[in-house]
C-alpha cells in the first residue's frame, strides 16, 4: 500500500495483489483501502473518461470498491469516506462537460462533500477555480457572473 501511494499510482498488478489479500477468508483490514487517496486512485481508475482497464481487471476494482464501502469491523461509527470520493470524481468528471451548468445539483453535492470531509476542501476550491476561469462561450468572468447559464 505505501509503494501505491507513494507513487500515486495505482496498477494492474497492485490491484491483483490487493485483491488476492481481501478476497480470501483472512482479509486484511478495512482501513487499508480506505485511505482517501487509494479511494480516489481507484475510483479515478474505474470511471473517469481517460480510462484505459482491461475487462478482466474490473471485476477486480469493483470488489475493492465494494468491499471498502460495506465492510465494519467495528461498531464504531464508519466514515462515508468512499461515498465522498466517489462522488467528488463524479462531478469532477461531469462537471468537464458543457451540460454541467444546466443544473445547480453539482454544486449542491460539492458543497455536502466539502462540509463533511475537510480532506475534500482543497480539491473541490480547485475545481471551483478551473470551473470558473474556463471559457464560456467568450465571456468574461462579471458577464458570467451576471448570466444564469452559457
């Protein structure tokens, strides 16, 4: 896990690995491939447009995914950590498009992310910098701010 996040890389054969450890009877511990920054690494893996996965590996990233998301070791309270990321890259990844300014839910669902984990805020104010010094359709940034939609 460390060599993964160190290189902020996440390959085909550290998922095979990762899977063989979670998929057997003695899985390692939960908190592993909850780490925010594994999270992101795979959620960007499996649904991000530039994604390049063989079909046989999948199946493979799901489980992980999966397996981060519903397994409780303890009764303690379990953080929504793998709901956040997921959703962050799903409006990251929409928001690329031009129909995100047709709807306000984007924004409503990146401020809920930002006040429930602050491990999200620097990202979420770097989309909100990109989103707003794109281009849209030639005009400035007060003409932008005084129309509804581009």
């Amino acid at each position: 896990m460390r060599s993964i996040l160190s290189r902020n890389q996440l390959s085909v054969t550290d998922v095979n690995v990762l899977f063989d450890a979670y998929h057997g009877r003695k899985a390692s511990s939960v908190e592993l491939i909850r780490d925010p920054v594994f999270m992101e690494l795979l959620l960007e893996s499996l649904f991000s447009y530039k994604s390049t996965l063989q079909e046989d590996v999948v199946p493979k990233y799901i489980f992980l995914l999966a397996f981060a998301s519903v397994m409780i070791e303890t009764r303690e309270k379990v953080g929504f950590i793998v709901l956040l990321t997921f959703r962050h890259t799903y409006v990251s990844e929409l928001t690329s498009t031009k129909a995100y300014r047709k709807f306000a839910i984007h924004f409503i669902l990146l401020d809920e992310i930002a006040t429930l984990h602050g491990y999200f805020h620097r990202k979420i104010f770097e989309l909100y910098k990109v989103l707003f010094e794109s281009d849209c359709n030639g005009y400035d940034v007060l003409s932008r701010l005084g129309r509804s939609e581009c």
